[in-house]
C-alpha cells in the first residue's frame, strides 16, 4: 500500500472513529505528511528505522527544536501503530524508539487583579461586549480550552444549577460548575445580546459572529489580544493563560488535585500536577521577599561560619 492511501485512511479512522479533536487531528496530518514528503510515496511496507533516523536527523539539520521533533515522532508512533491495527504492517517500526520526555514548562498565568482588569474592557452596552465578557468570564469561571469554549451550544447549559456540560478531547463529557457571576454574564448575553446576531443559518451555537455562525477561536484569541492591550497588560496574554489561571488560584486557596483534574478534564493526574510545581514557585519566591533571615545581608560572622 503507498504512503498516500495509507495516510487517507488514518485520518479518517481519527476523525470518525476515535473522535479526536479537529485540532489534534491536523497536527498529526502536519507531522505525518513531513515524513511522507521526506520518503515519497514509497509502499508503506518498505519503511523501516534508517529512514526514521534518518528523517530525525534532517529535522535536526533543519533546526528543529527537540521538543518539536518528540511530538512529530509522537505522530508517527500513532500512525504506525493504526497500520499494525489495521494488519497494514507486521510491526509498527517507531514503537521502540526511545522517545526522550521533555521537560514540561511553568505555564503562564495572569493574577487575579489582572483578569478583573481584562474584564473591565468589553463595552458591555453593545452586543458584541455583552458576548465577549461572557466568553471570558465563562472560560476562567470553569477552565474551558478555547476550542470548548467556542464550540458550546445551548444544550450544554444548566443556568438553573450553575453548570455547564463539556465535550473535551476524544469526545470525553464532563461537567463543571461555572458560579454566579459567569451565571450572570450568560444570561445577560443570551437574553440581550444573542438575538441580535441570529440570522437564517444559525444553529445552536452560544457564542455567534455577526453573521450568526459560530465564533472562531482565532476571533476570540484575536478579541483576548485586543482586550489585554488596552487594559495596559504587558503580558503576551493567550487563551489558555485563562485556564492556567482558573487551575493555579484554585489551587492556591486549597482545592483538592483530584477535583482540579476533573473540572479541567484531564485523562491523568500527571498533568495536572505542573500547577503544584507553579504553586511551589510562588511559594519559594513570597519566601524569598518576605522572610527576614533571607532578606538579610550576610555579614562577616555569617560568611566565617558558612567557609
């Protein structure tokens, strides 16, 4: 079978079978389709781990970052392991490759005070700011990805008992509570706002454009930017900084790891954890500014006892 046909059903087999998010989905036809134009469209069966190496060590020569190159392998370890699934291939040849964990890096977050301020932009006297202060009240109230976010629909609201009901990665539903303020925002929204973008075509969607379809998430990301600016932010402030936030402050006033996991919809609880290392972080450093044995300055007797 050649590389093309291969690929064709794999992407099908994510889209339609394994209900993977459209997001993820391209990025593993991105990853894919970079080796498949680096071994052209040759017969599946003939690849074996020279040409993974050696594809590996083209990236590197390109100057691809390792991190990069892990996730690409990532990919690949999938579609492989779908060909083997699907008795394309024997074996699947990248499933022994050692793949190098990365680090996970502190994600960034916005205090408090910096999120009110945000939220003190949209003009909430026209539609489009009652719509946009509901979007972003709504996704630090309850942790939503953007893509959740944007993609909400008007069954999934329970305004009576303050929750909303999220369709997450690999088609996963959960629930999560929202409070009373994002409950104020939605209803302020769908009661004055939502009819005035409503047009023929519109469906169920919560959070609509003016032409009464469904707001992009590159709308929203752009609006965030726009927002963050004129609140005088100097952070490159993003999407999911909001998510990290609504993680991070719940943490900070004592919520349990295991309820954070599930409101965020995490499969494991691994992931989760890189908000206790952000946790520790801002413990170390209010430890730092404030503990008067750290603030002090060595003196000569401090230095003779530490030679």
């Amino acid at each position: 079978m050649l590389f093309s046909e291969s690929m064709e059903r794999f992407f099908i087999f994510l889209e339609l079978e394994k209900a993977v998010a459209k997001n993820t989905v391209i990025a593993y036809e991105s990853d894919v389709r970079l080796f498949f134009q680096f071994c052209g469209d040759c017969d599946i069966r003939n690849i074996n781990r020279e040409h993974i190496a050696a594809w590996v060590e083209f990236l590197l020569m390109q100057s691809y970052e390792r991190a990069s190159i892990r996730r690409k392998l990532v990919a690949l370890n999938v579609f492989f392991s779908f060909l083997v699934r699907e008795k394309i291939l024997p074996t699947n040849v990248i499933s022994d490759i050692f793949l190098p964990k990365m680090g996970r890096k502190i994600p960034d977050i916005l205090s408090l005070g910096e999120i009110e301020k945000i939220l003190t932009i949209p003009d909430r006297t026209t539609p489009k700011g009652l719509r946009d202060y509901a979007m972003l009240t709504l996704m630090y109230a309850a942790g939503l990805r953007i893509s959740e976010l944007c993609s909400l629909e008007l069954q999934a609201l329970d305004l009576e008992n303050n929750f909303l009901k999220i369709m997450g990665k690999g088609g996963k539903e959960r629930t999560v509570p929202i409070g009373n303020r994002a409950r104020d925002a939605l209803r302020s929204y769908l009661s004055l706002a939502r009819p005035h973008f409503i047009r023929r075509n519109t469906g169920s969607a919560i959070f609509l454009t003016n032409r009464g379809r469904s707001i992009s998430t590159k709308t929203f990301w752009r609006n965030l930017k726009i927002y963050s600016q004129l609140a005088g932010m100097e952070k490159n402030t993003k999407p999911h900084m909001l998510r990290h936030s609504f993680a991070t402050h719940l943490l900070e006033n004592g919520a349990d790891l295991r309820v954070i996991q599930e409101m965020l919809g995490h499969e494991n609880i691994s992931t989760t954890e890189i908000y206790t290392h952000l946790d520790q972080k801002r413990v170390l450093h209010q430890y730092e500014q404030f503990h008067p044995r750290v603030q002090m300055e060595p003196t000569e007797g401090d230095d003779e006892l530490n030679r």
